[in-house]
C-alpha cells in the first residue's frame, strides 16, 4: 500500500521569490513556517455522525471538526461488510479562515469473504493486491469541514464515547504578523437526556463496528514512504 496516499495531513507551503543562498533560504524559511503555522496535539473522545448521516463530528478536548459526511462513507456503514473496515485517520490541517481538512482512509480486510470484496469493489472501493496472499478493498475518504471551539461541551454519555480516547497533531495555520482569526463557538449542544445535538439534530456513534485507526507522520518520516 501506499502510505504517503494515507496521509490527509496537508502541510502549508512558503515560496520564496527572492534571490538567496542556501543557508539565507533555510533560515528564512524556517522563520516564516514558525510564523504562519504550528502544531498541536488535539485528543478526540469522540467521532459521531448526525442522525440524518449528513455530518461527522470528531470531538476534540478543545475543539469540535465539523465535517459534511461523504456518501461512501455513509454507505459503508450500512453495508453488509462493514464489521471487516477498518478506518485510517492521519490528522488535520486547519487554514486561517477554520477551514479544516483531513480523511479516512477504509480498508476492508484481506481476510473478508469474497462476495463482501466484491460488493465493496461495486461500491467504488479498489482492490489492493498483495503477492502471494490475496487482496483488500480501499477507499481514501476526503473529509472538508469547520473547527468549532469546544466551549466545554462533550459527550456526557457512554454510548457516546469511544472505548479510550485519541491523539493526533493538527497543523494549524495563523495570519502572518497578526492574531489568527478567532474560532467560531460549536454549534453542538447537549440535551436534558444528555445526548448531543447538532441544531435539532442528534449525532450518533458512526464508527461502530468500524475500527478507527489514528496515524501520525510527524515524528516518523519514513511512514510517508
């Protein structure tokens, strides 16, 4: 498999127009990354899916990811196979504006039945061969959406948890020589009965059977390989 196709994280670049030398370029450039970027480690105690299945919602300790559900991925988790995916997830990157970014990527078990391989590949999945073993099924799932500051606001329910909570980097950008936009409040609240809601909307557990799988490239280069 391709791991550099499982990454979501997208990294900012810096260009450089001006005439210099390697060492000037270096230093440079590693001034203005420090100015427009940073990193930041979010834990996540939940990824829920909107009753209508038309958002996903990761919940961080600090901030909401609000994104619009991808159709794959909605149908993944009513298909007869979905006890056998898995999810990837590699982290996100967030603009100056909020905008963040990221994916999943689905794998569906080289150990599945072949009519479950054949219906994922029916669905969209393609077939990942592995020599001399057999072959998996993968669908890599952009995911595009809003970050929310959590105001406090987390799951209350243990329906509405994952079994452990999970930590993985956001690349977040910042106006160069000002104050990075603010965050807008989550639009998440909770119930008298403790459930969440997005609006009117109750936002469900999606990833059950699925497995999230949280992956970091930071600190490892060789896994972009």
């Amino acid at each position: 498999m391709n791991k550099e196709r499982r990454l979501f994280i997208l990294s900012g670049a810096v260009g450089i127009t001006a005439l210099l030398t390697g060492c000037e370029v270096g230093h440079v450039t590693k001034s203005l990354v420090k100015d427009v970027s940073h990193r930041y480690e979010e834990v996540v105690s939940s990824v829920l899916i909107s009753e209508d299945r038309k958002k996903i919602v990761f919940i961080g300790k600090n901030y909401h990811y609000i994104f619009d559900a991808p159709s794959i991925l909605v149908k993944t988790l009513t298909a007869n196979f979905h006890k056998n995916v898995s999810a990837l997830h590699g982290g996100f990157h967030v603009d100056d504006e909020g905008i963040v970014k990221g994916g999943l990527t689905l794998s569906l078990n080289i150990k599945a039945p072949e009519q479950d391989k054949l219906s994922a590949l029916e669905m969209g999945y393609t077939k990942r061969i592995v020599p001399n073993v057999g072959y998996f099924c993968e669908y890599e799932v952009n995911l595009t959406g809003v970050r929310y500051k959590s105001n406090g606001i987390e799951p209350t329910l243990v329906s509405q948890k994952l079994n452990k909570t999970y930590a993985f980097n956001v690349i977040a950008e910042q106006s160069s020589g000002e104050k990075a936009a603010k965050a807008l409040l989550t639009p998440i609240t909770v119930a008298i009965d403790g459930v969440l809601l997005i609006g009117q909307i109750p936002l469900m557990i999606p990833m059950i059977p699925l497995m999230i799988i949280f992956s970091d490239c930071f600190d490892n280069p060789d896994c972009l390989k």
